[in-house]
C-alpha cells in the first residue's frame, strides 16, 4: 500500500514540475520525437498516469481483497483513463484561439462621444470602444467640437490621441 501511495504523491509531485518545467519532455530529445506522439509523453499525461496508478491501486488494495497484481492492473487502467483524459482536455485547451488583439489602425472608423470639448488649436478627450472596452483618448479636430457631441474618428495620431470629426445628421 505504501509503494502506491507513493506512487500516486509522486504523480502529483511530478504534475506541479510540469507546471515549472512546461514542455521539456517534448524538447528532450531535441525535437526528434515533434508530432509522433502528439502530446502523448508530456509531462502532465504522465504524471496523471503516475498519480492514478498509484491511488487506484490504493484504493483497490485498501477497500477489496484482492492481491497486488490486481491493484496493479487497477491502477494502470486507472492511470491510461487519466492520462487520456489529460491529453484531450489537453488538446482542447491548444486549440482554443482568441481573437486578434485590437490595435490602434482599429479605431479608424469607430464612433464614440467628446467628454472634454476640443478646441481648434488643441487637444481635447472622447470615449470610444476599442475590442470591447471603453477607451478614453486625446482628439484633435480641425474644427471646435463642444462636449457631448457624436464624433467619428479619421486617423490614430499616437498611441494615446486619434484625429475626430463631428458626426453629421
């Protein structure tokens, strides 16, 4: 029983290393092994079937009469579920994609509001939507724009200030 308990500590040992060291077992062998065994050997999967094999054959060991090669085959049927489960969830984790990080060429064509007026000859402030987010940003306007207006943005002058002009109804 003890061999399995540590067995099963060992696994989630291994499982919390495999949060330090990501991916070493894939670039152990320096790539020859890329796309073989498609995630297969890494080093969660195989601490999922440490940490499985060890616990199940406890637990089989502990609560039936049977003997260690029973717990044994417990344990390893356990361990193959786990580390499968573990490459899928896995796998699906890898595939999910987000969308493109907004970028400033983003605002060009945004509507948004004026919060502080912008004079002809300087900057003033407005509130515009950028990847979901309210943004607020320096304008410039070649003409006076009072606040509270809707205004279109032209052009992204910095990172910070975009050129506006008033929304015409």
């Amino acid at each position: 029983m003890t061999l399995f308990l540590g067995l099963g500590i060992a696994g989630v040992v291994l499982l919390a290393l495999s949060l330090i060291f990501d991916g070493v077992l894939e670039g152990l062998f320096g790539g020859v092994l890329d796309g073989l065994f498609d995630g297969l050997l890494s080093l969660p999967v195989i601490a999922g079937f440490v940490s499985m094999l060890g616990f199940g054959g406890a637990i089989v060991l502990g609560t039936t009469g049977v003997g260690t090669f029973a717990a044994v085959g417990a344990g390893v049927l356990a361990g193959l579920v786990a580390a499968w489960l573990t490459w899928k969830f896995s796998q699906a984790l890898m595939r999910d994609q987000t969308n493109a990080t907004p970028r400033e060429e983003d605002l060009v064509g945004s509507s948004g509001s004026v919060v502080t007026a912008i004079p002809a000859d300087g900057y003033g402030e407005v509130l515009l939507r950028l990847g979901g987010h309210v943004v607020k940003l320096s304008a410039k306007s070649p003409a006076p724009v009072e606040r509270g207006t809707e205004i279109w943005v032209e052009a992204t002058l910095s990172t910070t200030s975009v050129s506006v002009r008033p929304v015409e109804r």
